[in-house]
C-alpha cells in the first residue's frame, strides 16, 4: 500500500474507533494499519480473504471486529476459533493488550500469516494453535470462546465446548440474527444475549449471540 493510501485508511479507521466510542490510542491504531498491510500483502499469495480492496477491509474485517470489541472488555483469557486472517483475534488482542488472546485454525497457511504477524506486531499476548479446535488441550480454560462466520452455533458449542472455563461464556459473531441456529443449540446451553451491531460505514445486519451453560 503506498503512503498516501496507507493515510487514508488510518484516518478512516480512527474515524470508525471514535464513532465506536473505543479507547484506542495512536500506536493501537497504528498497529491495526500495520496488521492491515500485513494482510494484504500475504492475501496476495495465500488467498487469506476474498476482499482485496484495503478499504473494504478496514469497513468488513477491522471496524466489523471493532465493533465488538465492547463485549470482551472484562475477558482475560479469549480463544478465536477458525480464526482465518485472524479477525476478531487480532483486533481484540490489540485493543486489550492485557488480555490474553488465541487463535486456531486448521488452515496452516493462515496459522503461518498469524504467527508472522504476531512477530511483526510485537503482541506478546497472542498464541497460535493449528489444528481442530476439538483436539485442542490448553492448561488454562478460556472465559470468552468467540467465532466470525465459522459454523453453525451447535457445531461451536459442541466442538470447543471442553474449552471453555465455569462461568465463561461463548461470543458468535454472526450476520442476520441465527433464529434456526438458537433453537438448535443442545441441551445444556442458552443464549444469555443476543446484540444487534452497528457497524461504521457497513449496511448489513451484524449480531453477537452471548451463549452460557444452562445451570442444573
């Protein structure tokens, strides 16, 4: 991306985080543009998302993770799952560098590029894991599981289920509001929220499902 590019999507982005009302300062927004070069320049060879404008992918890949952000400001141990180019893991291990952040996919050219850009970034408070989120095995459980457009929220539950920490609770970030998916969520589960976003320059419907064990 040439310099003058590169000024316009970071204005454009700051201008998103302050409509988003986010506490982000320069070097976090930096960092965010840094992270969106990255992804381009490997998008190139690695095919790690279908929109190749940089401006549509501050609007659909920053500012739609951007905006939920808010839900995960308590969260100290998060894992993204089907990570791909590592949205909403990126973001929210930028904009919570005290938070603790994974990401897994079974994509080794995607779990590459986050690994690379981890290391480019300097975020200490990322790990990367390739492999079936079923499979995994951590020592400590995460409170927040959180998933953009990765499977049907009863595959979610059910595959990361193990992961998750008492009390935790699991952020879909999905598009229209799943109706089908909430009433196919297995027994033991509910939805404890559901959250229409709003998403900066973005005209399409976006959702968080919050999804908690059902006490006995």
């Amino acid at each position: 991306m040439i310099h003058v590019e590169q000024a316009q999507l970071r204005a454009m982005l700051a201008s998103g985080v302050e409509e988003l009302a986010l506490d982000l300062n320069n070097d976090q927004i930096d960092n965010m543009i840094a992270y969106l070069s990255l992804l381009s320049k490997w998008n190139s060879v690695y095919n790690l998302t279908a929109i190749r404008d940089p401006k549509e992918m501050v609007r659909q890949h920053l500012l739609d993770s951007l905006s939920a952000a808010p839900a995960f400001k308590d969260a100290k141990n998060i894992l993204d799952v089907g990570a791909g180019g590592g949205l909403p893991g990126m973001m929210l291990a930028i904009t919570y560098p005290q938070a603790k952040v994974s990401m897994i996919d079974t994509v080794s050219k995607k779990t590459a590029f986050l690994t690379q850009a981890k290391t480019e970034l300097g975020l200490k408070n990322v790990t990367v894991h390739t492999g079936r989120v079923e499979a995994l095995q951590v020592k400590e459980a995460f409170d927040v599981i959180t998933s953009r457009a990765f499977s049907e929220l009863s595959n979610f539950v059910n595959w990361s289920g193990h992961l998750l920490a008492d009390g935790g609770q699991f952020i879909a970030m999905k598009g229209v509001e799943p109706k089908q998916e909430i009433d196919s969520l297995p027994a033991g589960w509910h939805v404890d929220k559901l959250q229409a976003l709003t998403v900066p320059g973005l005209q399409a419907e976006r959702h968080l499902v919050f999804i908690k064990k059902t006490q006995a």
